[in-house]
C-alpha cells in the first residue's frame, strides 16, 4: 500500500512544460514546477529531438490528489514524453484523485506522448482527463493504457470508481473524445464494454493523412487476428483501439504501430526511450 506522507488534504501538484526550437534542436525552455511533479534532465539519443521523463510523485496516486500537467510544444519542436513506470491510483476513503493533463502541439511542431500504464487499485477513486489541442500541421502520436486492477496477480477492480476522458481538439473544435468510465467491474464485465479483459488501450495520431491508415492495418494484420484491436481514421485523426489483461501483450502491438509511423509518417527513424529497456 502507499506509505509515503502527504497533507491531509492530498497533494495538489502542478507541472507546466515548454518547448522550442533552437537552431535545429528542441530545447525544455519553460518549466514551472509546483508539488511533487519533475521531469528529469533532458535526454537527445538522437540529435534534435528532445525526450523527456515525466516523474509523478512517489509511490503513487491516492484520493484527495491533483496533479496538472500541462506542455506546450512550439513551432518546429520536437518531444518526446514517457514515464519511467507505471502511474498507480490508490485504495480510496471516499476522496477523489484528479489527474489531468493538457497538451498543446502549435503548426510544425511534434509531440509524441507515450506515458507508461495506469493502474487503478482496488478501492481508486479516480478521473483522468487529458485534453489534446492540435491546429494542421501539428503531429502528434500519443497513447493512453489503463489497467483496473493487478490482473498478474488475479487482483480485480471489484470496487471503487475510474473515469477516464480524452479528447481532441483540433483548430478549436472538439475532434474526438474517448472516454471509459467504470464503478467496479461494471464496465469489465460488460459486453459492451472490456469484455472481461482488464486493460484498455488507445493510441490517436494526428493531423495525419488518411493513407496511413492502410499502413498501421498492415502492421495489426501480422499479430493474431483473434487479438481485440482495431483502427480508423476520421477527421484527420488516426485511432488504434485495444483490449488486453497486461501491458506487455498491448505494447508488443502498440509500439510497432508508433515505430511505423514515425518511419513513414513523421520521417525519422524509431527510437524507443531508454528507459523502455529497463
């Protein structure tokens, strides 16, 4: 269980990061940090873009929490943004926990946001809202994985609340929204819903060209075609949408869809975080 110390009233963390470029190199321009959220030093495994490591405050989430995560990438910029682990939501005594991320990608720039799981404990009270604003010509490849409960273990989510939103903006109008929201295994069990899978995942790429909705079905097709995987692309967004019961099995798929289309479509070759091999 989660043994750290916090106020009474939960922590209330703030994280705002910019980007820009520099002479052909991104560099971490702006940060404002508040509560227990940081970012490591900025890594460049390959030349201009910039990766960054997203820290969340240790040993997890629980009730009464806020964190705001807000990053701004500027023109001709290049990011990349992963977690080292797992961000975990803590058994809840009624509080809710608030996590929300805000993400603006301006013209020519480039933001791939690939953030480890989340995992909502037995007992979480939680809501995760992510909001992405794009304008055309912004690229943007970024998931969202999320985990009710410790399948590995056979631990279910047979009590507490999830509700997770993403949505998509692009040139201001509401493009997409992708939500889950749960009260124990409601949604799990559903057949409508997770279908007794633990985990869902979606990965959302834009403002991409519909021709490279061919090549990511390419890349699925070569997987089992039993898996519970599907893509589309509508109004200049590209959605692969997942169901699995470990983050191992999602991201063997996954990340082979994010590789291809930063090969073809974004134009420079894969280059997985470190911190991914570890």
């Amino acid at each position: 269980m989660n043994a750290r110390v916090q106020p009474e009233t939960g922590w209330k963390a703030q994280l705002q990061l910019g980007y820009q470029d520099r002479n052909g190199k991104t560099r971490l321009v702006d940060r404002v940090q508040r509560g227990p959220l940081a970012v490591q030093r900025s890594l460049y495994p390959e030349g201009a873009p910039c990766h960054t490591y997203l820290l969340h405050p240790p040993g997890g989430v629980v009730g009464g929490d806020q964190l705001d995560i807000r990053v701004d990438v500027q023109p001709n910029a290049h990011t990349m943004i992963t977690t080292p682990g797992a961000t975990k939501f803590y058994r809840s005594e009624g509080k809710q926990a608030l996590q929300q991320q805000t993400l603006t990608v301006q013209a020519g720039a480039t933001l791939e946001w690939l953030p480890q799981e989340n995992i909502a404990f037995p007992g979480a009270n939680a809501r995760i809202y992510s909001d992405v604003h794009l304008v055309q010509g912004s690229r943007f490849i970024g998931w969202e994985l999320q985990c009710l409960g410790r399948p590995a273990i056979q631990e279910t989510f047979d009590n507490g609340n999830m509700d997770t939103c993403l949505r998509v903006h692009v040139d201001g109008t509401l493009q997409l929204i992708d939500s889950m929201k749960t009260n124990g295994l409601s949604l799990v069990e559903s057949a409508a819903g997770l279908r007794g899978y633990a985990m869902n995942a979606s990965l959302i790429a834009g403002t991409i060209p519909e021709t490279h909705l061919d090549t990511v079905r390419t890349v699925l097709e070569s997987f089992d075609p039993s898996l519970p995987v599907g893509a589309t692309w509508m109004d200049n967004l590209l959605v692969v949408r997942m169901l699995g019961n470990n983050t191992e099995d999602i991201q063997k798929v996954l990340i082979p869809v994010w590789k291809v289309l930063r090969e073809q479509w974004l134009e420079v070759p894969a280059c997985p975080p470190r911190i991914w091999a570890t």
